[in-house]
C-alpha cells in the first residue's frame, strides 16, 4: 500500500516565486526517496502558463486555452486525474493537497473520482484522454448542473468501453482518504469578481453544486483565514454527510480559523510567521492519520509566529499605488467581512491541545487566541480583535466612522433580542447629515450641494438599475459603481450588519450577512438569528468613503428573552 499525492496550488502561484505558498512548502517537504511508499505530484496555479492573454484570462475568470497545467481549472482538474490514472496500482490511496482555486482543484479532483471512479488508460495517450474528457463531462452534467444522474434519466452509456481501477458503484472502496486545503475561497466554489461585469466569463461555471463531503472521504482538513475581508474570497466549508452504515471507521473532519489574511492561511508573502502555523498544523495531521513521510531537516525550518505581520492582500499587491487604485477597485472587491466565530483570548485551549472546539467540524487554532491575549499584543498592529459582548444590562458603545467602509465594532452579538441607537453627526462633501442619512439636499444653490445633488441622483438611479438587476440575475452580491452600498436606503443612512452568513438567498442557506437598518434607531427589536460580530458603516457608495468625515455614536443594548405565554 502507498499513497498517491497530488498538491494543487493557487492562482499564479508557481514555484518560481519568491515566496511560495504552502502547498508548494508542503510538497517541497514530502519525503520522495520511496516511491513504493509514496508518490508526489505538484500542479501550478491557474494563470501560470501560457502567453499573456491566456495567463489574464485563466487567472481572472478560471477559463485558457489549450491542455496542460495552468491554463484553467478544468485544466488542472484533468491533469491530475490523467497522473492519478497513470500511476495507480491496486490498493492505493489518494491523498490530496490545496489552496485557494487549488483547494478547489483538490476537491473536485475528489468529487470527480467519487462520481465517476477512477478508470483505466487507453491503448494509447489520445484515447486516455478521450476516456478522461467523457468522463469528466459526465461528471459536469451529473455533479455540477444536477443532470444525468442515474436514477434521474438512467443513463449507464457513459460507462460503455470503460475499465476501472476503482468503480464508483462501489462506493465504500474510494480510494481518496485525506483532502488538506488551505482557505477553499468563493461563495460556492472559487472567487468570482467579475460575476456582473462579465457574465459569458463567470466563474459560477465552476461553482461546486453542494459543498457536502463525501462521507467514505476518512480525513478531511481545511485552514480558514480570520482576517480575509475580501467579498468575492467568501470561505466555502464543508458540510458533513451522515455516515453510511457500512463506514467502519468515524470520519474525521477539522475546519480550524487561523489568524491572518487569505495569503497569511495559505502562503505567499514574504513574511511566513502567521502561514507557517497553518503549514505545521496541516502537516502534523497528516503525519498522525495516514502516516505521510517528510523530511525531518525541511519541517524544522518552520517556525510559527502567531505575533507575525498580518496582511492586507489586495494592498500588498498593489504597492505603491494602492491609494490611488484600491477605491477604484471597492466596486469590484466588494469587501465584505467574514462570519468568523467568537474569540475570546479566555478561551484558549489549555496544552497540550492546539485547538478550540466551537461546534461540529469547526474550531479555532490557539495562535488567534494567543495573537489576540491582551497581555501580549503584536508589536506589528497592536491590540488584535479585542472583542465585547452585549449582555442584558450591560449595553456596549462603538464610534463609526464615515470614512471607514466597514467599521469593526468589536461587538459580537449572541442569538437575541437589541436595540440600536445612534447619535451625531458626519459630512459627506462637506454636506452633514444624521445617522438617518438624507434623502433632499435643500440648498442646492450652493456649488458643493448641488454637485453632490446631481451627484446622488445620478448614483441613486444606477441604485434601483442594481436592484433591478440582483431580482432578475438572483445575483444579491451584484454591486455597481456608483450606486449607493443599500440602494433601497437613505444616502449616508447608518447600517448594520452582523457577521453571521444568516440570510438566504434562492433557497441557498448561508449566502449573506444579516442587515439591520440602524439609522438613529429607536425603540425597534431586531432579532439577531446567528451569533456574530457586529459592523457598521455609512451608506454610500463605493470608491468614495474617502471624502467623508465625521463619527456617530452607536449604542447596542440587549433586551430581555421574552418569557413563553404561560398555558392555561
């Protein structure tokens, strides 16, 4: 018995990068001196081959030209499915590696084996891929598009002239036993930015149809990153299937936060303090559960630093022209926080554990708790994610700023009843307005107010064509330049959201934040469904907080469970 590993990096994630990600770190320690114990192989991010045109465009939208790593998601995906085919022997197991639209990779790469086996090559190279594009078609109407489904239409013809290594109609011989990724990214599947701007090109051809993991899968392991707060970067977990009754073994299954951006989780930038963390957590599973080789000299140069430089990825990439770009590019980003679980530094895991227990699958890795311990803050940024809670009694308090996209309130809500109040006063181009936000500008004779009147006429249009559109596409992400964050509410209009991904979108569970409109509040109750952490801001639109001024002063207070009706 050996395993077959196959490790599947980002986009434009290379070797012949100055600072690799995890995934190529990972292979890079993997013991090759046996290959009658284990056998290694690495596929190059998407975008990484190939001219220009083809880079931007595999990249960008997932979609290349021609065969071969790199050159698109469906690339990749056959490219690892033909080494698997190739160098598979009776009785051995998979193994599978990722990040980011390699952790997409990698689990594809699993629900293709899972739905559709793992056949057997041709006579020559040209039928083995033949063999392989119709299997993988069958596997894009059956899995992705819930179409040609045996049972549904009962259709067998796609197995005629195959031989298998592993059928899937033997479900309980799946050969894939441990799946490692690092941040699966994208509301359902891989980031999809362009998901308006360019629909002929979205990546939601890509989505995964349901994110449930294959129950014969033993271990299963994903490093999720706290700090990420890019929309289209939406952490895609897994959902748990119950166990089939002939499953011997109880599947393991840990999706564990870690401090730090997307970059920091996965590997990428030059400071490795935070990703190296994640890296050494995921290779110590791997080693326990199915006992993979790596080199004992390579695994010692990494050195966690839960105290590292936390990265702003998009600001990073973009250098020196970050200030000038990044308000150009909100529209697109759609920065969104994520639905992360509380911390609180007191619930630190007490050695030798390394992980707190928050419900089911999920759990917390002691490096946030220790990078958040108020006693020791990072020298690089300060306190991190101080947190308060608002308990019956003991209302808490946050300043929200007019320039700040979103402002972290630090508030973490539990399931509830509150109440939202407001006071002050902020500028938009220097015209003042509440924390109910404005809806006329009456002195339009002044220059200013009448530009800014002209102004949100104009971007208040483009609002109700965004509304018109998210109905039409079912689309409640969509966001056009121009038009105000909430277009259905007052310009400048105080808006709350909690973290807790508690809407539903389409009949899909888990697409979207709950909203609160806050306004000055009042005397309304909002009722708080999943707990979450609290964040506020001023409704206008993208790419323009930066000519806002000012701070309101948003009060939450808790109200008392309302007691059941006593039964006569």
């Amino acid at each position: 018995m050996r395993y077959l590993i196959v490790c599947c990096d980002g986009t434009w994630n290379s070797p012949e990068q100055d600072s690799v990600t995890n995934v190529r770190r990972l292979f890079n320690a993997l013991d090759k001196t046996d290959p009658s114990k284990q056998l290694t192989y690495y596929i190059t991010g998407v975008g990484t081959r190939g001219g220009v045109v083809s880079r931007l465009m595999a990249g960008g939208f997932g979609v290349g030209l021609g065969r071969g790593p790199g050159r698109s998601l469906a690339a990749n995906v056959l490219e690892g499915y033909h080494w698997l085919i190739t160098n598979y022997q009776p009785d051995d197991y998979i193994a599978l590696f990722g990040f980011s639209r390699g952790a997409y990779t990698a689990r594809s790469l699993a629900g293709l084996i899972a739905m559709c086996g793992l056949i057997r090559r041709g006579p020559d190279e040209q039928d083995t891929w033949c063999r392989i594009k119709r299997i993988y078609h069958r596997y894009q109407l059956g899995y992705q598009d819930q179409r040609g489904r045996d049972g549904q239409d009962g259709d067998q013809h796609w197995r005629d002239g195959l031989d298998f290594w592993f059928d899937p109609r033997n479900a309980k011989d799946l050969p894939v036993k441990f799946i490692g990724v690092w941040d699966t990214v994208g509301s359902l599947g891989i980031p999809d930015p362009w998901r308006w701007v360019a629909p002929g090109f979205s990546s939601r051809r890509y989505e995964f149809n349901d994110v449930r993991l294959n129950p014969y899968v033993s271990f299963a392991y994903q490093a999720l990153a706290v700090d990420e707060s890019r929309g289209t970067f939406s952490p895609t977990l897994w959902e748990e299937m119950s166990s089939p009754p002939d499953i011997l073994q109880p599947q393991k299954v840990k999706q564990v936060w870690f401090p730090g951006s997307h970059l920091d989780v996965g590997g990428g930038h030059r400071e490795i303090g935070l990703s190296d963390g994640a890296l050494q957590w995921m290779i110590e599973q791997a080693e326990h559960d199915i006992k993979l080789a790596f080199h004992p000299s390579t695994t010692r140069q990494i050195h966690p630093d839960p105290h590292d430089l936390l990265h702003d990825d998009d600001r990073s990439a973009l250098g020196w022209l970050n200030p000038v770009l990044e308000p150009a590019m909100e529209p697109f980003l759609s920065l969104r926080p994520r639905a992360i679980p509380l911390l609180d530094h007191r619930d630190a895991p007490t050695p030798p554990a390394n992980l707190h227990h928050v419900h089911d699958s999920i759990y917390v890795h002691e490096s946030a708790y220790q990078r958040q311990n108020p006693n020791d803050p990072p020298i690089t940024s300060g306190p991190y994610r101080p947190t308060r809670t608002a308990t019956v009694g003991h209302p808490q308090q946050a300043e929200v700023l007019a320039r700040e996209p979103w402002n972290d309130t630090g508030i973490y809500l539990e399931p509830g009843d509150y109440t939202f109040e407001a006071e002050g006063e902020w500028l938009d181009m220097d015209i003042p307005s509440g924390p109910n936000g404005s809806t006329g500008l009456f002195d339009w004779r002044e220059p200013v107010v009448a530009v800014e009147r002209a102004w949100r006429s104009w971007g208040s249009l483009i609002g109700r064509c965004e509304m018109l559109y998210r109905r039409l596409s079912g689309d409640e992400q969509a966001s056009f330049l121009g038009a105000p964050r909430e277009p259905d509410l007052p310009w400048m209009s105080l808006v709350g959201y909690v973290a807790n991904n508690a809407v539903t979108v389409n009949g899909k569970p888990n697409t979207g934040h709950q909203r609160i409109n806050i306004g000055t509040g009042g005397t309304s109750v909002h009722q708080v469904r999943h707990g979450g952490y609290l964040y506020a801001f001023a409704n206008d639109a993208w790419g323009f907080y930066g000519n806002n001024n000012g701070t309101v002063r948003l009060t939450v207070t808790r109200k008392e469970p309302t007691p059941p009706p006593v039964q006569p």
